[in-house]
C-alpha cells in the first residue's frame, strides 16, 4: 500500500506534491520520492525513511516546471532503500505506482532478454520500461499506455508522465484507489480525497478500468481501449459530522475502508523488509511495566521472546466475541506453521471450566478495548495458574496491556463503531506474525517458506484493497438480501472462523437469523434449514480443503439454498454453482480469512443499513464490556 500524487498547474508542484504525500503517509512511509519538471527535464529527488527525510533534501532544489509526481512508499517488493523508491524513471517517462504486478517476473524476464537495464528490486520498474519503450517505438503517451495496461496483471493504481509531454498526466486503476479533482487553474490526481481537498471539493472517483487524460486543466476519461467516457463529477460538501467520518455514512465503514492500513500498521512493526523475515518487535516479556517497552533493547527482546516461545508446550487463546474468532484463526495459524497444540477458548467459559493449564504454557488473550471483563479475568487467571500471558490489545495501557507479560498491539486506531472491524483484521495480520515467529522458535520454518509467507502478508493490504470495490456489488445486491429468511456462514480451516464472524455481523447490525458453520458440519443438522428464503454464504477459497467445500456447496444447492460463493481468483466451476460468485485475489493459506472479511462485513453493513438500522449503535450493545 503506498501513495501517490501528482499535480499539473501554476504552483511549485514540489509544494503541492508534499503537501498530498503528508496526507497520504498512514498509506506507506519507508521511503518517499518526486519527479518534478526543471528545464524540460524531470528532477527526481528520493529518499529513505519518512517524508521529513525528503523535505528536507528537496530544501535545497529548484523547479521551475509545473507538472510532478510523488509517491510514499510501503515496500512490499524489494526493501525499504532508495533506489526502491518511487518515481522510477526510464529514459524520458516517470511512473509512480501503487499496488503490486502480479506478473512482474514474466515481464521482467521478457524486457532483460530485449536489453533493459533495471535498476531497482521493485515490481514497479517494469511500467516505466514499458510505458516507455512504447513512446520510443513512435506512440504518444496516451496510446503508450493505453498499449500497456492489458499485460498488466495485479492490483496497480499508476501514474505515469514523460517529459514530451510537459502538460500531461496518464493514470489508471485496477484495484488500489485514484481520485482525481480539478479548479480552473489545476489538476490534483491522488490516492486519497485528503490530498485534494485544499484545492476542490469537486471530484471524479477513478473506477477499475478507467483511464484518466490530464492535458494542462482540462481531464478526459476513458476506457481500456482508449475510448472515451463520460463520468459524473461528485461534490464533496462535507458536514462536521461527515469530516469526523471522513465523508463515510458510519463509523463502521469508514472503519471498513481503513483495513488495507490497519493491516500494515500491525503487520509493518515486526517484519524485516530487507530480508523478508518476522521479527517480533519489543514484546517486553518478563519487563514488568508497559512504559519500559520503548527502552527495550530490540534484539535482546527478540531473542528474549524465542526462548519463551520455543520452551511454550501449550498455547491457549482467550478472547470474547469478534476477538474470539481472531483466536480462531491464530489456533489454525500456530498449530499448523508451529506444529504446537493450541486451544481456542471463549473467555466466559474459560474462567469458569477450571481449564488444565499445563508448566510451560502460553496463555494468548486477544481484545481490541483491552478491558473485557471475562477476558481480564482469564488473562489473572492464567497468570496465577504460572502461564505466561501475551496480550493483543488495540488500546495501550488498558487492563489487560498492562497486566500482562508480553505485549503486542493491533495498531488499528481508535474503533468507533460498536461492530469490530478493523481490530479483527489486524489482529488476523498479527497472528500471522506470531505463528511464523512461534514456528521459527520451534525449528519449523524453513527460511524459503518464511520469505513465502511474509511476502504474501506483505502483499495484504493491496489485496484488500481492490477486495473492498466488492463494496457496490452489496450496495446493489442489499435490497433483495435484506428479504432472506436468514444467512447461512459456511467455510473449512482457517475460514470456518470468518463464517463465524460473518454471522456475526449479521446479527448484530442487521438484526437477522444468521449461523456460522463449518461446512463439514452441514449434514450433520443445519442442512435442513436450507430452502430457497435462506442465503448460503460459502467461503471457498483455492487450499487444500477446496473440494471438500465444493461438494458441501453442492449439497446446499441441492436443497434450493441461494448461494454466494467467495473463492480465489476466476473460478468458472463456483461461478456456475453460485447465483454469485466473488473472487479474491489468489493468495496463500495463510492470509485468505483476511481478505474474506471484507466481503461478509460489506455484506452486513448494507443490509443492516438498507433496513434502517443503528449501524454504528446497534440496539443492546457496547463497545466495551466491562461486565460479566
Ligand atoms: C462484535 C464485537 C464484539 C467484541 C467483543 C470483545 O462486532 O465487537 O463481539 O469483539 O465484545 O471485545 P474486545 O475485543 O474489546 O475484548
């Protein structure tokens, strides 16, 4: 996930293009970088490390063009250093982009063999060789991109200028996000509405597959083709209550849309970019206060951190609700990668089974507020028992951040809707970490499958991002499933916990019978619940449990159910099966429950809103549950 802006108009571009890239930090600040017209040519100025970093080596510089670009990175391909960093420039054309190029070996491979030199790690690169190569071989820069964008294959949202072209920005999207706003002076065209709004309010949202022409201050829309458009400007006249909500409706959506930087903001702490390794950061075990984490000597922490792990005969997850099913998924994630045996727990009953806890025991608890009482209470109780305790907590220095003995936190900014969100997925990012780092302590992580594994974390937030464009489908598909007697979840492994969490977010918004499943459970009752009023919800992603979950999605339709299927990448058989079938992008094991949530909270949010309901209040409920 990273950022980009770019700017064609009477003011310093530079001025414009870092004031956007301060707003679009939260996307990616591991290095930052502009190319900027001076003397026809386009300057390009880099730096690693924060934006402050950039300014201030652009202090010093002079531009007299009007027309850059800019880009904050998140590094997903190639680490965190300068030559890394966007705008990558090849001959006369710059390019930033945001996403990944799900085909950038193939595409790479092909241009060495023609003689292009690269000059950086990333997947990014490849645009400008192409998009440039086209201009040498006599098209104009509209058609040299128009020529390119079909051998793209990923997630990309792309800007792309060349110095010919001193009044021209070319940018298209598939997946991450691209606005573009316009006065009578200037063009704006960012990732983000924050970076365009001190100069318009009016704005056009690029949709997937579009194409936008910036020449001076005049913009065009088209299609892939390269034939033109038309697109409906949208005013942006925000109320203080919308700017608190950013200009979503609810909290809960709003919250939504900030998975793709929530994820890579509990993710990004303990990873090394550089040699694609997990590194738990300053878990503070044995430290005693939560104020001494900051002082903590890093690799001594971590090593600190290993022993403990590796000495763990027996791990417990403890958490309540939504947090729960984030406990759900770590019991997958640990038990596999680490081969340890896990045990996943609703704290209510926890505290009150007298549960076993074996020396050596790693009691997990899991809780976005920190202060759940049943899941303080098995926290104490876990700890007079001799375990040690790991907190995952969204709010630092709450109870259950500081009673325990190591400390990880979701990172995912405040949650304001009742209905957890953002903190599960998080915490889903984060389970990810801790079982690759429990498997390393147990010698069960061969360094090429941890470099798999944290490429494909890396790789998350811009997967999640083109996921949340399923966000109309459920606007348009919410009046007619707002009719459906009930929901029915069902998922395998390490999805079974979404299905949980799917029906879930029904109830509680929507107000709807809704039941989360494990598939394999179907024919052993619920099956016969099935009949043409009931919505099948089945999360059948491409792993080693995918025919099992095609012959229980069979067994569903045969009773009638109407099925919306979830799986991975183009699937013409689920197609055929589902009355709706939506792919997600293809990604390991590992991180499929995480790209699944998008779909059933989207689902959830709009039928609960095309009811009527308190969406982010719903009826009984709190945010914390501070009692039994
Ligand atoms: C559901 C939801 C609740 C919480 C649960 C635990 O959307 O928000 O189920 O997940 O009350 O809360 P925390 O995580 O604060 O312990």
């Amino acid at each position: 996930m990273c950022g980009i802006v770019g700017y064609c108009g009477p003011e310093n571009p530079v001025d414009v293009i870092v004031q956007g890239l301060k707003t679009l930090e939260y996307r990616g600040y591991d290095s930052a970088g502009v190319a900027v017209l001076n003397q026809g040519k386009f300057k390009r100025i880099r730096a690693e490390g924060k934006l402050s970093h950039l300014e201030q080596k652009l202090a010093n510089e002079t531009f007299d063009g009007h027309l850059g670009v800019g880009h904050t990175r998140w590094a997903t391909h190639g680490p965190p250093v300068e030559k890394n960093a966007h705008p990558h420039a090849v001959g006369s054309t710059s390019i930033v982009h945001n996403g990944i190029i799900e085909n950038y070996a193939t595409l790479k491979a092909e241009l060495i063999d023609e003689g292009a030199v690269f000059t950086s790690d990333t997947d990014s690169e490849l645009i400008a060789h192409l998009v440039d190569k086209a201009i040498a071989g006599g098209k104009d820069l509209f058609h040299a991109v128009i020529e390119i964008i079909p051998k793209l294959e990923g997630a990309y949202s792309v800007l792309a200028v060349n110095e010919a072209y001193p009044e021209e920005i070319m940018a298209f999207k598939s997946g991450p996000p691209l606005v573009v706003g316009r006065n009578d002076k200037e063009v704006v065209v960012a990732s983000d509405l924050a970076a365009i709004m001190p100069y318009t309010n009016k704005v056009f949202f690029l949709q997937d597959e579009e194409v936008l022409h910036v020449i001076g201050t005049k913009i065009e829309f088209f299609d892939q083709k390269g034939q033109k458009i038309s697109k409906k400007e949208t005013v942006i006249d925000w109320s203080p209550e919308l700017i608190e909500k950013q200009g979503y409706d609810h909290f809960m959506l709003k919250e939504i849309y900030e998975q793709p930087r929530s994820v890579a903001m509990a993710m990004n702490p303990h990873i090394d970019l550089e040699s694609k390794t997990v590194r738990l950061n300053k878990v503070g075990f044995g430290v005693g206060h939560v104020e001494e984490l900051e002082r903590l000597d890093s690799a001594a922490d971590w090593q600190n951190t290993l022993n403990i792990f590796k000495s763990v005969k027996r791990v417990f997850m403890v958490a309540c609700g939504t947090s729960y099913y984030a406990g759900m998924v770590g019991e997958y994630l640990i038990e596999q990668l680490s081969r340890t045996p896990v045990e996943c727990d609703i704290a209510s009953e926890f505290r009150y089974r007298h549960p076993v806890i074996p020396e050596n025991s790693l009691v997990i608890v899991i809780s976005q507020s920190g202060e759940t009482a049943d899941t303080l209470a098995a926290l104490r109780l876990a700890r007079e028992a001799g375990a040690q305790v790991l907190s995952i907590c969204n709010v630092k220095n709450s109870s259950m951040d500081r009673e325990a003995d190591g400390h990880l936190y979701m990172n995912a900014g405040v949650e304001v809707g009742v209905a957890s969100t953002k903190a599960l997925s998080s915490t889903m990012a984060l389970l990810n970490c801790v079982a690759m780092a429990m498997a390393k302590a147990k010698g069960q992580l061969p360094e090429d499958q941890e470099a798999e594994l944290v490429e494909s974390l890396l790789a998350t937030p811009s997967h999640m991002e083109s996921v949340l464009a399923y966000d109309s489908f459920f606007a348009e598909a919410a009046s007619t499933l707002k009719d459906f007697r009930g929901f029915l979840y069902m998922g395998r492994g390490v999805n079974y916990p979404v299905a949980l969490e799917g029906a879930l977010k029904m109830k509680e918004l929507a107000y709807m019978h809704a039941e989360g499943y494990a598939a394999g459970e179907m024919k052993h009752g619920p099956l016969a619940l099935i009949d043409e009023s009931m919505a099948i919800i089945m999360l059948a992603p491409s792993d080693e449990l995918y025919d099992k979950t095609v012959s229980n999605l069979e067994e569903a339709k045969a009773r009638g159910g109407k099925i919306i299927s979830i799986g991975s990448g183009k699937n013409e058989k689920l197609a055929a099966l589902s009355d709706h079938y939506l792919a997600l992008p293809e990604v390991s094991w590992t991180i499929n429950p995480i790209l699944e949530l998008i779909p059933v909270q989207l689902m959830s949010y709009h039928v609960a809103h095309s009811l009527g309901k308190d969406i982010d209040q719903p009826r009984n409920l709190a945010k914390s549950v501070t009692v039994e």
